[in-house]
C-alpha cells in the first residue's frame, strides 16, 4: 500500500498510515494520478505543433496565373503580372506539364517570348494564337505535335527554333505571322516541308541546325 500524504510505501496488511493516520492507497492509483499531467502535457504540445505547422506553411502557390489539369497547363493573364517573358516551370501544383491548353496563352499581348519545359509533348491548338507581342520560341527537345493554329496570327513572331522530335504540325500553325523570318528546325528543308507544306511568309528561312542551340537560336 501507500501513504499519499508521506508519499511513502507502507505494509500491505495496514490500512491507515503508522506516521500520519492518512488512508493507504494501491500503488496502481498513484500510477493512474500521477501519468494524466503527462498526457495533458503530451497532447498540449501536440495541438501547439500543428497549428504552428499550418500557420508557417506557405499555400499560395508560386505560380498563380498557372493551373494544371491532367497534365495540361492553362495561363490565365488576369493574375500575371510578372516579366515579358514567361517561363513555364516543369511542374505545377506537383504535376508534370506535358502540354499546353488550347487557346490557353490566346491574345494574350503582354508576352514577348515564352520558355517552355523540355517535359511538354503537345503544343494544342490556338494555345498561342494572336500573340501580338510574341517574338521568339524556342519549342522544347522531345515535343511531338503542334496543334492546328498554334501560333496562328502571332503579327510580331520573328524566330522560333523547331526540334527534331516533332512529328506532326497542324493547319494553320504558322498562318499568318508576316515577322517570322527564322525557322531554326532539326532537319533539312525536305523534312519541313513533309511536316508544314503551307507557306509561310515571302522572306521566311529555313535554318538546319543539328541541335539546339541558343547562341543560334535568336530574332536577329
């Protein structure tokens, strides 16, 4: 048994305290008592942890003008209010971008080049179409298709620099873009013409390069 009081053990075939006069109490209770301020504490610095864990986390997201689906990444020129030239990340919201939305960057006139991942497959159609500002692109190594009307009337696109794994281009994806002189593909002339019979514009260059190449690539 044991005293509470004198905080001591005493004999089991005693029920009052020889010292105090206290009643004795079983060992199993003092046990019981004395481990709740330890739980409390335990479960007080368990809830001060996870609100300390949400209040610090950073939920904004780092790229709001971006959303992604399946995917398939959208702009929205509303939120942007960053530099001329745009770099798409190669994940957003923790998915991998392997293509760009239809008519996702669709007149959108404060852009001037865009920067696309080496993860984007599919360019879908009218995703850049009336650009007004958009000078340069530089498609990414491993893209497969351009979409009908990519960059249907983008009137100030000078340059952009086609890599060699593009298997298909749609109708119209070049239509319409006076400034664009400077094709830098990775093929010869024969293999572009296979991929866009369409003209292009009077003065347009078909540049073989064997690679990318960015003190190549360039408007001027």
């Amino acid at each position: 048994m044991y005293c509470p009081k004198c905080d001591t053990p005493r004999p089991y075939d005693f029920r009052f305290c020889r010292e105090c006069g206290s009643t004795l109490i079983h060992p199993t209770q003092t046990k019981k008592g004395k481990r709740w301020p330890a739980i409390a504490v335990m479960a007080l610095m368990l809830s001060v942890g996870i609100v300390v864990y949400f209040i610090g986390r950073d939920t904004t997201p780092a790229t709001p003008w971006l959303s992604i689906q399946d995917g398939t990444v959208y702009f929205d020129q509303s939120l942007y209010d960053g530099p001329s030239v745009v770099e798409i990340p190669s994940k957003v919201d923790g998915q991998v971008v392997e293509s760009i939305g239809a008519e996702s960057f669709r007149d959108c006139d404060t852009i001037t080049e865009v920067i696309l991942p080496d993860t984007v497959r599919t360019i879908h159609a009218g995703a850049f179409q009336d650009c007004d500002e958009l000078r340069g692109v530089k498609l990414p190594e491993g893209l497969v298709s351009i979409h009908d009307e990519a960059f249907l009337g983008c009137d100030s696109l000078e340059a952009i620099y086609v890599p060699g794994s593009v298997a298909t281009i749609g109708v119209d994806a070049f239509a319409d873009c006076p400034e664009l002189k400077h094709i830098f593909f990775v093929g010869d002339r024969a293999d572009w013409e296979s991929l866009y019979p369409q003209s292009i514009t009077e003065n347009a260059l078909i540049h073989s390069v064997s690679g990318p190449d960015a003190t190549t690539y360039s408007s001027s």
